[in-house]
DNA sequence: GTCTATATTAAGATAGAC
DNA sequence: GTCTATCTTAATATAGAC
C-alpha cells in the first residue's frame, strides 16, 4: 500500500485505537503513538492537531466497526433470536482479549467520565447503537413494551462480566456466564 | 480534633480517596489532594513518599470501610438472603453517587489493569472480600457446590449496573436492575 | 512538622528548515 | 509532507530554610 496521507491518517487511528484499548486513553501519549506508527512527533501534528481530534476519530472508526458486526449480525442470524445470540458470543470470540484490557466500550467509557471529557456522549454513541439494535431484535420477537429494558439489562450483563474477567484475568467465568445469559435468553423468549 | 501527624496523614487518606474516585488516580496530582487537605505540596513529602504509597493507602482504608459494611449486614439480617439483599439495595443507596462516578471499587480496578499498576492485585482483593463474604451466605443457604459461581454473578451484575448508569447517567436503570436481581435472588433460593 | 524554592521529567503543542 | 528543534506547562519529587 502506498504512504498517501490517507493512508498515514488511517494508520494512526488504527494504531491509537488499539493503544487507547490497551493503555487507556490518557496514558497513550503522541510519542507513543508516533513511535508506533513510524513518523516523528513533529510530523504527526500534520495529521492530527490535537489528542482529543485522534479520540474523536478512533471513536469514529469503532462505530464503523461496530456497525459492520451488527450488519454481518443481521445477515448471520434468521431469526432475532439468533441475532441476540451473536450479540451474547461475541464475548466468548473476544474472550482473550477482555480478560487481558476489558470491554473496549465499556472502559473507554469508565475513562472519559472521569476525565470529564467534552467526548463522554460521542463515546456514548457506541452503547447506544448496540442498544438500539437489541431493542430492535427483542421489538421483532414481540416484546415491543419491554424491549428497551431487556436490551439494557443485555448490555448491563455484558459489561459486568468483562469488568470481572478483567479484574481477575479469568476467561472461565466468561465462559460460564455467556451460557447462563443463554438461558436467560431462551426463558426470557418463552415468557407469555 | 488537633492536628496531630496520624490525623493529617488520616485527612490525606480521606481526600486522596475520594479524589480517586471522582476523578480517578492518574488525573489526581499531589497539588490537587495538598491543595484540598490545605498543606503545601512541598509538606506533603512528609506524609506520603510516593502516589503509590498514598494510593496503597486508599485501598486499605477502602478495605477497613468494606469489612466494616459486610460486619454491619451479618448484624442487620438474620437471614443469609436477606444478607444478600443487603448487597443488592447498596446500588439503590448510593445510586447517586453512582450515577456520576460508578463503583469506586470497579472503576478503580479497570484504571490500575489499563495502568499495569502494581498495585492491581491489592486492589482486587477489595472484590474478593465481597465475594467471599457473598459465597459465605450462599453456603449458608445450603449452595455449597455453586457458592462461588452464584457470588460472582451477583457481583458482576452490580458492576455492569454501576458501569451503565454511569455511562448514560440514570438512576432510574439502577431502581430497575435492583429489583430484577432481587427477584433473580428469590428464584435461585427456591430451586431445588 | 511545615514551608519555599528548585530539580527533573514528560507531556501537548508550535516554528521553521528541508 | 516530514523532519529537528524548541516552547510551555504540569507533574513527581527533593533540598534546605525556618
């Protein structure tokens, strides 16, 4: 691939991404990434003025990618059922990862309410598009009154299960909780 | 009360802590706790060598607070399930707080793992406290064999509580998932 | 035991040569 | 478009006067 400036502007948001999930967002400094990418300092105030216009471009590209994973969802899955399902293993397919840096939404999240950062709702936005479509998902199985409130009480599960495998670096409990939320699921579609 | 070494040393320990929370522990410099406390940061060197100390400090004393809260719900329920219950409403009791900064106890731990902070261990020891006084109490309603299981679900759907209220600043979701786990709580008593 | 002054380091950010 | 050099600020931490 040539070095356009597009490119070298992809790169680092690519590389602050991952380095933010990592290390958080305050610890991750502009020669870290610069380093990481491959450009001087200097030269990375070329493509991006400041650290908070990095933040907004990495959030950004995560709602790309988090729109692609609901879409591929919608292909994958017939039934809503079986998209709710995708939704509860992804937590299974990302296992190793949260164990070692947690949920990438999640704590992105946690960070930037204490920083009191203006990006706080932007970062919000990736929450809100997962809720949204498992809103959508339980609507579709006839739970139009509670949908919103079963698709929180999802995303709550999810995030207290990778906040744990975090803290105690333990993949097993992940595993055991995925399936209980399958249960849940199943009980939850029989009710009425 | 005078201003004794151990009481100045005590007030440091309470700002710091509440510092941490609020605004974690790397946006927590020296100036802002000597400022708060009302020492000089040069004075400060006296009390606390290093932030580790001081944050070493803080986990403790959150340690004291923990075992002291788990000593008054063995004195306040007489039932192991109303123990448990225990646990549960303290989201309702501090909902406010929790709306604006989370769990001190999981917003910390998700801070030290993205630091790679030494003190991680030290401060996880603060959820297993939980987490054993809360298998304690399934053992005494005679779940021996999933004790420890049925303790970390209830502890990680505390924390995705306590991470989502914070992320969308609603207390209303908090009142909703207490009285979900209560009912969840019901339930797991009941079988078998 | 408390203060002021200062050393040191690292961060975000800019200027200007090439 | 990329670099080196530099500015500015703020943090941890220390030295030494009182």
């Amino acid at each position: 691939m040539v070095d356009t400036k597009e490119n070298i502007r992809e790169k680092i948001i690519t590389v602050a991404d991952d380095l933010f999930y990592r290390n958080g967002y305050v610890q991750t400094s502009f020669s870290t990434i610069s380093e990481a990418v491959g450009i001087s300092r200097g030269n990375f105030y070329y493509h991006f003025k400041t650290k908070d216009e990095i933040l907004d471009a990495v959030i950004n590209r995560r709602m790309g990618n988090v729109q692609r994973m609901l879409d591929q969802w919608e292909t994958e899955g017939k039934k809503p059922e079986d998209r709710i399902r995708c939704f509860i293993n992804i937590l299974l397919m990302n296992k190793v990862k949260i164990k070692q840096f947690g949920c990438p939404i999640g704590t992105l999240s946690t960070e930037l309410v204490k920083l009191e950062h203006e990006s706080q709702e932007e970062a919000n936005k990736l929450f809100t598009l997962i809720r949204g479509w498992l809103r959508d998902q339980f609507i579709a199985l006839g739970k139009k009154k509670e949908a919103d409130e079963l698709a929180m009480h999802l995303l709550a599960r999810s995030q207290g299960i990778a906040t744990l495998a975090n803290a105690f670096h333990d993949e097993k409990f992940i595993k055991n909780e995925v399936k209980q939320m399958n249960e849940w699921l199943e009980s939850t579609i029989k009710k009425q």
